[in-house]
C-alpha cells in the first residue's frame, strides 16, 4: 500500500523530540512568553476605535464608492458650507438632527393642542444656544440655507401662522399642499405619515407620525466641530423636552448617533467577556478534576485558558501598536478566540492521559506532543486559514475582525506550544512525585489510603508495588468507550443515524432557498436605545417615499441637437417609468425639462444653435426661480464668466416604497441596468448606496470566499492526514456543515449580513477541526475492523471534541443576551456551527466512516513509527481477548515494573457488536 503519512510521520516526529527537549528546559519557555505578553501590550497605548458605521459596513471598492468619486468631481456633496438643498447631498451621514415624533395617546397629531406642542418642540430645536467661545450659535446661524433661509422644516411655518393668527388648524393636502403666502408647494410625503384624507378628497383628515430634520452646514473644520457640539447638545434638549411634554412622544437621532453606539459597543461588551473569562475556567478546570486528587489538573485547566487569553492580549497591542483601530465586530473576537483557543488544551490533555503512568515524565511529554501534533495542527492551520481568507473580504470591518482574530490564533498556537506545555510539564513533575492538585503535597495512592475520608479528598496516583497498570480514564472518556462507541457502530443505529442525515441535509438545503440578505443601520444600535428606536420607526412609517437618486450624464454631450434632446427626453422617462422610482414631474428635478420652457418662454422655440444654447443656459441658472439647478450642472466657463461647454449634468428622480432591503438593493441594480441601455455615459448614485452595496455583495462574496477556503482546507488536508480519501471526506463534511449552518439560520431569521458571513467563512476552519480530529484518529487506530477503528476514535478524541464545542458554545453564550444585534447573531450562527460540527464529529462521521473504512489505509504500528526509540522495542504479546468494551490492553506481563516505559501498550477494542 502507498505511504501517504510522510507528513504526518515528519511532524510527529519533530514534536516528539520538542516535547521531550521542553521538558527539559521548562523554564524558559515559561517565562519568554509572558514577556512577550508584556512588550506586546506596550501597544495599547495607540488603542484606537473605528466608529465610522459607513465605512466598517459597506464594501471598501465598490462601484458606489468609485461612482461617489465621479460625482464629487462635478457637484457640491452638501459639506462645503455654501447654499444647498438636501435632495441633492451626496453623504447619508451629513451633520443633523433628526426627530419623529407620535402622540402620545397613538392619535391624531393634527389636533390644536398636539400641534402647540409640536410647535413648541420646533421652536425649541432652532432657539438653544450653543456657546463658541465669546460667541452664541443656534440652529438658525448654523442651518443648511438656500436663499438666504434655513430650508428644513418649512411648510412648519404654514401650521405655525394658522394657530398662531387664527387659533385654527389650517387646510392642508397630500402628499402636496399648496401654501399662498410666499406661494410654494411642499411635498409632505418624506415627512408626514399614517395620513388619512377626506372621502374623496386629498384634504388631510388625520396624521398619526412626523418627522422632522434640521440639517447643519458646515464646511470648515471648525464649523464641523461646531456641528457635532450641536448635535450633542440636540440630544440633550430633545430628551430633556420629552420630559415635559404632555401630548407627544418622540424618537431622535443625529449623523453620529450610530457611531457613538458603535464605540460604546465595544465597552459595553467588557462585562460579558469577564463573565465568560469566569466561565471558561470554571469549565476547564472541572473538564480537568478526576476522582484521583494526583492525576486531576485544575490548574492546567486555568492555565489553559489563561494562555488563550494572552494571546487576545497580544493580538490587541500588536495591531493597536500597527495603528489597526478597533471596531464593534472585533469586540466579538475575545469571545471567539477564548472558546476556540482552549480546544488544543483538551486534545493535549487527553493525548497525555492515554499514556501510561509509568512512563517519564519526559517521555510522556514526547509522546503526548507527538500524538497531539498533527491535530493541533490541522486545527490552528485551518483556523488562521479561515481568517485569513476572511481577510479578502472587501468589507472593511470584517477584513480587521479577521486581522485580530488571525494574529490571535497565531498565537493561540505559539502559546499553547511553549506556555501552556511549561505548565503541563510542571504538572507531570507533580503527577510523577504523586503530589496533590491543589496541595502539591505527597499523598498516598487510592488503594493505600488510611480512611475514607482521606481517599476520598486527598489519595491519587499509582501505588509503585502494582506490577502493572490500566490508565485511570476520565468518566466521560469511559463512557465513550464503554457505551457510546459501541452504541454507535450497532448496524440498527448506523441506519437511524443515515435517515437522520438525510431529514438533516433536506431541511438544510430547503432553508438556502429561503436567505433573506442585508444588515439594517438599526442592527448596529443597542437595543432600545434612541438611534434604534428612531430606524425601527423610520423603517416603519417613512420608506414609501424614498431618497432621491442622481442620474449624471458626463462625457461630451450636444444638448442643443434635437437628437440629442429627444434621447434626453426618452432617457428621462425610462428612469421614471419603472417599479421603483415615482413617475411624477413634481417628484422630478430636471433642469433639461424647465430650461425646455425657460428657451419657449424666452425665445420662443428650443431649437437653438449651440451659442445661444450656452447663453441661455448662463442665464438660465442666474434666473432666481431656476437657481437650484446651478447645482446640478457642471458648466465650462472662459476668464469671463461666459458658459463654454456642459462638462457634465444631472437630474435627480424620487425612490419609492424602499420597504426591505432587497427592494432597495434591487432599485440600485435596475438602475444601473437602465444607465447602462442609455446612449448616454451616465452615472446614477443616492447616498443610501454605499449602505446597499453589502445587501448585493454579501451572497457573491460568500460564495466566493466559502470557494477559496474549501481549496485551501482540502489542500491543508491532503498534506496534513494520512491518505487522500481522508482529505475527501473532511471536504464533505465541511461542505455538509456549512451548507446546514446556511440553510438553518435563515430557518432561524438570521439574514445573511456581514456577521453571518463572517461566521460562514470562519465555519469551514472550525469544521476541520472537528471532522480532522476523528478521521485522523480513525486512520492511526492499530485495529482493521471499520467499527471498531470507529469506535476507537471516538473514544480517543469523543471527550476533546465534546469539550471543544462546549467550550466555544459557553465562552458564547452570555451573547445571545446582549442588547446588540450584532453580537446576538454571532450568538447564533457560531453556535450553530458548534452544534453541527458536533454532530458530524461524534455521530455522522464514525458511522460513515465504519462503512468506508475498508476503503481506508490502516497504520499497523503507528506507534512504532513515530518514536524513535521505537525501533529497539519489544512488540506485545497477543493475550486473550479483554473485557467487552475495553480499549487499553494491560501492559504484558513479561515487561516487568522496571521496563514499563519501553513497552508498547495495544490499543484494542473488543467490539459489542
């Protein structure tokens, strides 16, 4: 039969050797960790938090980034500090305060009383008085303006003067009203909500939701600063005001709102990590108690855990000192790497104690180093695999998840090669000198104890007067040789547990088909706190009237051609007459449509040659009725003001009925696609695009990156385990895992957003682990019969497994209660991974693997070929066949005491079935 272990055998080799020179010299690799600890956390002192929600959440190369750049080239963005009007800004998170409000009793606000007291509000918003030094501000020196008047809020105005002057409240239409007094019409559409009108009649009988926004120009550095003061101080006087009021209800919110929760976050979040610190040591060191006081580790257990924690430790200051910010998804990384981190503890820790006693403690070390190598391997490989591959990701927030997470694994592995095993070598000295767990005081063995009591709290170890010995076994891991392995491999068992699968894979692939995709703005907020509470209403009451989008026609256009105009004419109704844009002109801001009338009013035709085109245009927007549309076109002019040339022109349509995010994802790609049918070079961009790239880009990437991380794990797994069909069936079951993970979490209602994504990718690393461990154990068990290498298997890695996906699922858990609906899916998606992995693990992969397994490569004396000094010894003698159920042959008689170490101890397991 080929060899396909070179690697295995290389590696096992290796760290036989570095387990043994380790135990050695415990000391120094004791101690150089913990100061690499201490210089790394030098770093801290450039700690920094990435608050920008935009940035963290929308795909750093996008077309929407690239067609924001184009856009900027041509117009004003709304943060230059000069005359604007917010239909036409460029940034969604542009300095303002932003109110609904809802009455209290959820009636009718158009009442005279309520409306006094709405009133009330708005004049309170525009007179507080932020001090600048010598100076005040208010909203009115401060306010976006055009026309030399603050522009929010203005039909406000009409209702003001009708109670105010007559004590009525005044007529009004949906969703336009006329005002007289200047003659204006307003559209109340983005503003009023839940409206009811008179029976056939466009007469306003009833508003149950408002909304009010007080946009700020700034446009210096200085008046930014300003800005952000005033939003902060807005804050404050609205909460204060809802204190008062007696007939309204409102929720607020401002640019930075989400960005201060963002940050706060990651503080928020300390509590639970030192609940969960708390936790996982209580696990670990349980994980590690026996009935015998000597060979129980509680502290290798809380030392365990304390090496994972050092290397969240050192991830932070290292990239912290790289200048990496710190963002609210890598808050999620302590959790991940303390529950992840431990896992190599328990496979070291049960490679140890399948060995026997009387082995040194030197040889010991060897052998558990080189048992454990290939596995802890495989599973920081893959682990850092996955995050790397993460890191392609173009979602800026997830590729610096990944960057801490990375490094931290990275070290996750030096420390539990160099820290932990000083500790667990320490630890054998202990066990060898029959002392103690927590005493380390000398202690008698169980079977020389004076007394009960002392047998039953201090006696340990094993009695130098037994000729031979049976390593003491955890009670898990009996159960899983004496119950569980046997259960498993039963024939009527092997077929419930293959129907199962198969209801498992339907329902799973039944669930891909429901994904829903997108993160809400809201889901960044804590719960109930003002930003969530005022998205959850905007999402609510405000999405039927959407913002506006710039459709941007650049490149060399003759618009005074008539060709060229009816192409305009036609490519201005193919944006308007589609699903999900109003085909209303007053909904439409077009300049080629009024200049039309402006040229018929003026000249009296439109067909004009290209001078008086120009000429016209020139006057056209110094024309005081016309002048918006000075932002909207990017006009050549020569030293003398005179207009030369149209370098690029845009008109602005309204979105409608933008109610999920996959309408407004679909509203951006249709039109591009009509952008793209245009005879035209058009750019079409809204500032909620940036925010819609994630909904369309989430499942490509997803599907891409799952695509590059299964090649790799399968590469890793070609090389790492034994024999190629091994590698195949740890694909399948990363390929089976990640397909239930997917398909029931959208059973679950988890969207596909960034944080399910992120955990997608991260569950093919964490899918390895489970699945390598057991096909690895079942290449190397020394026995033919499928089941009982199944069997085997399970026995010898069933304990760390359990362990490692509990311990992840604990470290956790005190998410799925967190007030944040980031962290609650983390919650969930990791735990489904957990939970399948699990699975597949203890249950599918040993049977499926009893069945294949004759198609598998079986390693006779893989001991010996692992062990150098193997060579010289004696092979077992054949004895009879040993209790049903049990793994560990006793060490042959012929051995003696004083040989033990040299002997070669038969794992066999006598099959149930």
């Amino acid at each position: 039969m080929a060899r396909y272990d070179c690697v295995d055998s290389i590696i096992s080799k290796m760290f036989y050797s570095y387990g043994k020179f380790i135990s050695r010299h415990k000391l120094p690799f004791l101690l150089l960790p913990i100061l690499v600890i201490f210089v790394s956390m030098g770093g801290l002192y450039r700690f920094e938090i990435d608050d920008d929600v935009e940035y963290l959440f929308s795909p750093a190369d996008s077309k929407s980034r690239n067609d924001l750049q184009i856009l900027k080239e041509h117009f004003l963005t709304g943060n230059e500090g000069t005359e604007f009007l917010p239909n036409r800004e460029l940034n969604i998170f542009i300095r303002r305060g932003r109110i609904i409000v809802t009455a209290l009793d959820g009636g009718n606000l158009m009442r005279k009383e309520v409306l006094k007291e709405i009133l009330e509000l708005d004049k309170h918003v525009r007179t507080f008085v932020l001090k600048v030094g010598n100076r005040t501000e208010t909203y009115g020196s401060l306010c976006m303006r055009w026309g030399d008047q603050c522009i929010d809020n203005a039909w406000l105005a009409y209702l003001r003067n009708g109670i105010d002057q007559y004590d009525v409240v005044p007529n009004m239409t949906y969703p336009f009203t006329n005002v007289p007094v200047p003659p204006q019409t307003f559209n109340l559409g983005p503003v009023l909500s839940q409206v009811t009108t008179y029976p056939g009649s466009d007469v306003i009988k009833e508003v149950k939701v408002m909304r009010f926004v007080y946009t700020l120009s700034t446009g210096t550095s200085e008046r930014e600063e300003i800005g952000a003061n005033w939003e902060d101080i807005f804050e404050e006087q609205v909460e204060e005001f809802q204190g008062d009021c007696e007939y309204i209800g409102m929720s607020r919110s401002t640019s930075r709102s989400l960005s201060r929760e963002a940050a706060e976050a990651s503080f928020h979040v300390v509590p639970r990590f030192a609940a969960t610190f708390c936790m996982m040591i209580l696990f670990a060191v349980f994980s590690c108690i026996m009935r015998d006081w000597v060979l129980s580790k509680p502290w290798l257990g809380f030392l365990g855990v304390l090496s994972a924690s050092f290397a969240i430790f050192t991830s932070v200051g290292i990239l912290s000192f790289a200048k990496i910010k710190f963002n609210e998804i890598v808050a999620l990384m302590p959790f991940l790497v303390l529950g992840v981190g431990v896992d190599n503890m328990f496979i070291m820790i049960s490679a140890w104690r399948h060995l026997s006693l009387f082995l040194t403690v030197e040889e010991r070390m060897g052998r558990t180093f080189s048992e454990a190598a290939v596995s802890i391997t495989i599973t920081n490989l893959t682990d850092v695999l996955a995050f790397v591959i993460g890191s392609t990701i173009k979602l800026p927030g997830i590729r610096v998840f990944c960057a801490y997470a990375g490094v931290a694994m990275i070290f996750v592995y030096i420390y539990q090669i160099t820290f932990f095993a000083a500790c667990m070598a320490f630890m054998g000295d202990r066990e060898a000198n029959n002392l103690h767990c927590y005493t380390c005081k000398k202690v008698l063995p169980r079977e020389e104890a004076p007394n009960k009591f002392y047998e039953i709290f201090c006696a340990g170890g094993m009695s130098k007067n037994t000729p031979k010995a049976i390593p003491l076994e955890h009670q898990l891991t009996k159960f899983f040789r004496l119950i569980y392995g046997p259960f498993i491999t039963k024939p009527v068992v092997k077929v419930i547990v293959i129907i199962g699968y198969l209801i498992y894979l339907g329902g799973a692939i039944y669930g891909c088909t429901q994904i829903t995709e997108g993160l809400e703005l809201k889901s960044v907020a804590r719960d109930e706190s003002p930003p969530w509470i005022y998205y959850s209403e905007e999402d609510k009451y405000f999405k039927e009237f959407g913002p506006s989008v710039s459709v941007v026609l650049q490149g060399s256009i003759n618009y005074w051609e008539e060709d060229v105009q009816k192409k305009l004419r036609a490519t201005e109704r193919d944006f308007a007459e589609n699903d999900f844009i109003f085909d209303d002109d007053r909904l439409t801001a077009s300049w080629f449509r009024d200049f039309e009338k402006y040229l018929t009013m003026t000249v009296g035709t439109t067909r004009v040659d290209k001078e008086e085109f120009l000429e016209k245009l020139g006057e056209f927007v110094r024309d005081r009725r016309y002048s918006q549309y000075a932002l909207d076109l990017d006009l050549e002019r020569d030293e003398n003001g005179t207009v030369t040339g149209v370098r690029a022109s845009r008109f602005l349509v309204t979105s409608k009925d933008m109610t999920n995010t996959t309408r407004e994802s679909n509203m951006m790609l249709k039109m591009r696609e009509i952008a793209e049918r245009s005879d035209f070079m058009i750019t079409v961009f809204g500032p909620g695009f940036v925010i819609y790239e994630q909904y369309i880009g989430v499942l490509p990437n997803t599907l891409q990156t799952l695509g590059i991380a299964m090649a790799c794990m399968f590469a890793v797994a070609i090389i790492m385990i034994p024999h190629p069909i091994c590698a195949v069936f740890v694909t399948l079951c990363v390929i089976s895992i990640d397909t239930a993970v997917i398909g029931f979490m959208s059973l679950w209602h988890i969207p596909l957003d960034p944080i399910s994504m992120l955990n997608i990718i991260l569950c093919i690393g964490f899918s390895v682990d489970f699945s390598a461990h057991i096909t690895y154990s079942f290449v190397i068990a020394p026995v033919e019969d499928p089941n009982l290498r199944s069997a085997s298997a399970v026995h010898n890695l069933g304990m760390p497994i359990l362990q490692g996906a509990m311990s992840t699922v604990i470290a956790i858990s005190v998410l799925s209660t967190a007030p944040v609906y980031i962290f609650r899916i983390f919650f969930k998606t990791l735990f489904l991974v957990m939970i399948f992995g699990a699975m597949h693990g203890l249950i599918v992969l040993p049977v499926f693997l009893s069945y294949l397994g004759n198609w598998m490569p079986h390693k006779t004396d893989q001991r010996d070929k692992r062990f150098p000094s193997s060579h010289s010894r004696r092979r077992a003698v054949q004895e009879p066949p040993a209790e049903r159920g049990t793994l560990y042959k006793t060490v042959p008689t012929t051995c003696g005491q004083e040989k033990v170490d040299e002997c070669f101890v038969v794992e066999l397991l006598v099959s149930t079935v």
